[in-house]
C-alpha cells in the first residue's frame, strides 16, 4: 500500500510541475500576441494617416 501511495504522491507531484510549466509558457505566449496585435493596429493606424 506505501508503494502505491508513494507512486501516486510522485504522479502528482511530476503532473503538478508540467501543468505550473503549461501555464507560464501559455501566459507568456497570450502576452506575447497581445503585443504584436497592438503594434498590428498601431502600424495600420500609421498607414492610414
């Protein structure tokens, strides 16, 4: 019974860590668009002046 709690314990433990990774690198990847959506609507704003 200790060996499948201690199996278990290191499942979630290893899942816990790739979901906090998925996470940061999903943010960073929203935050990345955001950006180049306004600098896409800023140089179309230029182009039209």
């Amino acid at each position: 019974m200790k060996a499948i709690l201690s199996v278990l314990g290191i499942i979630f433990v290893i899942a816990w860590l790739v979901l906090w990774l998925a996470v940061k690198v999903t943010f960073g990847a929203i935050h990345l668009l955001v950006v180049i959506g306004v600098i896409l609507i800023v140089l179309a704003f230029v182009d039209l002046v």
